[in-house]
C-alpha cells in the first residue's frame, strides 16, 4: 500500500467524524466517472453523503472521453477511471500531479435480451452458432476507440475469431452505460459490456447475462486521481478516500467489481 494511500485512509476516519458533526463546510464535489460505474456510483455517493455535508454531482461519460475534458480545463476534482491509461496518460502529460490509485477491476459480460435467438447461457459459443445461423441480429459494445470495455469486447471477438465477420452486427455505443441501453432497449438484441452493469436489476428484469472468461482480453483496472485540492481533509479528499475505504469497497464489489491488483 502506497505512502499517500495509507495516509488517505487514517484519515478517513477524522474526516467522517468532522462530517457527522456538521464540521464539515457544505460543498459540492464535482466527480467525472466512467459510465461502467453508474449505479455503483448511486450507493458511493448516497453512502458518502450520510456522513458528511458535502454533496457529490457525477458526470459519467467513457475514460478517455473524460480525459479530454480534463486537458480541455474540466473542473472536475475527483477522477475514476474504468481506463487506467487514461491516467496515467495525463500524468505523463503533466496534466496532472500523479496517476492517483487502483480502486476496483471490472469484467465483461455477454447479455442478451428476453426474445433474442440465443441464450446467454450458452455464452461465446452461442453467439458464434446464432452467427454461423444467420439468426444474429445487432450486438452492442461500447466505442473499441475511447472505452476500455469497448476494447475488451473488441479483444474477445478477436480472440475467438468473430470480429470480422461480426462488423455487420456491432452496433458502437459512445459509452459502455449506451451500449448496455442499446442491448437492453434495443436496437440491439445482446450485448459484450461491463459485468457491473449486466448484473442490475433493470437489465436482469428483461433478459440474463453469462461472464466473460477474463483470459480472453486485458485486465480492466480502473484508477482514479484526485485533481484538486481543497485543502487537506477537504470534501473532494475525503470522497476520494471513501472510496479506497473498506466501506466503499464493499459498495463496489456488491455492484459487480472486483477488488484491485494488489489487494
């Protein structure tokens, strides 16, 4: 564990104790967060907010698409990542100070909404037979170029030999939380998008979803940064730091994420 990560967390414990006594100067933390993390996001934020008068507004959109708004002068404080080259990127730029932490791994998922001709069940492999059937209609994943789920689901077709002959049926979504839309309301009958989001109940409510084998693509580390500060124990380190906590690990493995390397 890192020197400023072992700081943040001893810290924690102050900053939830000032919040809870309404120490804490009402603010508002403005976060940009990858789209994977959008209903995990929900419990972060209201979890966070029950101890501290701080409030947190989210702006969801792909890794690097976030990135670009940071270089572009975006006053986001607080950065996650579901891209962690994203990051590092940017501190390599010195468009940040650091590369910040890993917070969480995420997974990919083949879902296929109720009426499609295949089962999620019977995973890659039915999407090749409903391929090679003729009966597949459009796949959803988010943007190869801009998302790192988007590049697994890309790495996986790949890797099991369907990406060419899948181009017809891929449907691009900007984002990996478009693309689980797409499947899930169509124009798409399936989709490959993150775990996290194939697992909620508005998606199970109207169809099923079978893991990816994570052999078949690049581990999906998201890293998160925190961009400015607001003084030592300020709003922004203290969300920043619930997150690393115990607390907000437990939210994110509920939602479907993994803890990260090295955990």
């Amino acid at each position: 564990m890192g020197a400023r990560r072992t700081h943040l967390l001893v810290a924690l414990g102050l900053s939830l104790a000032i919040g809870s006594t309404g120490a804490l100067a009402q603010d508002s933390v403005r976060v940009a967060a990858a789209s994977s993390m959008q209903y995990a996001m929900k419990d972060l934020v209201a979890t966070f907010e029950r101890t501290s008068d701080a409030r947190v507004r989210v702006a969801f959109g792909a890794s690097d698409a976030l990135a670009g708004q940071i270089r572009r002068g975006a006053p986001y404080a607080v950065l996650l990542a579901a891209d962690e080259r994203a990051i590092q990127r940017l501190a390599e730029d010195d468009v940040i100070g650091d590369d910040g932490e890993l917070y969480a791994a995420g997974g990919l998922s083949l879902f296929v909404r109720q009426g499609a001709p295949l089962r999620a069940a019977n995973g890659l492999e039915g999407l090749a037979a409903a391929l090679d059937g003729k009966r597949l209609g459009r796949m959803a994943i988010a943007d190869p170029g801009a998302a790192p789920y988007g590049r697994a689901a890309r790495d996986v077709l790949r890797e099991i030999d369907l990406w060419s002959s899948m181009q017809a049926h891929v449907a691009v979504a900007e984002n990996a939380a478009r693309a689980a839309r797409m499947a899930n309301d169509g124009p798409a009958q399936a989709g490959l998008i993150p775990t996290a989001l194939a697992g909620q109940r508005s998606l199970q409510e109207r169809g099923s979803a079978q893991p990816v084998p994570a052999e078949l693509h690049d581990p999906i580390n998201h890293r998160m940064v925190l961009l400015n500060g607001d003084g030592d124990d300020g709003p922004a380190e203290a969300f920043y730091m619930f997150v690393l906590s115990d607390e907000g690990q437990a939210i994110l493995q509920d939602h479907g994420f993994e803890a990260p390397p090295g955990d």
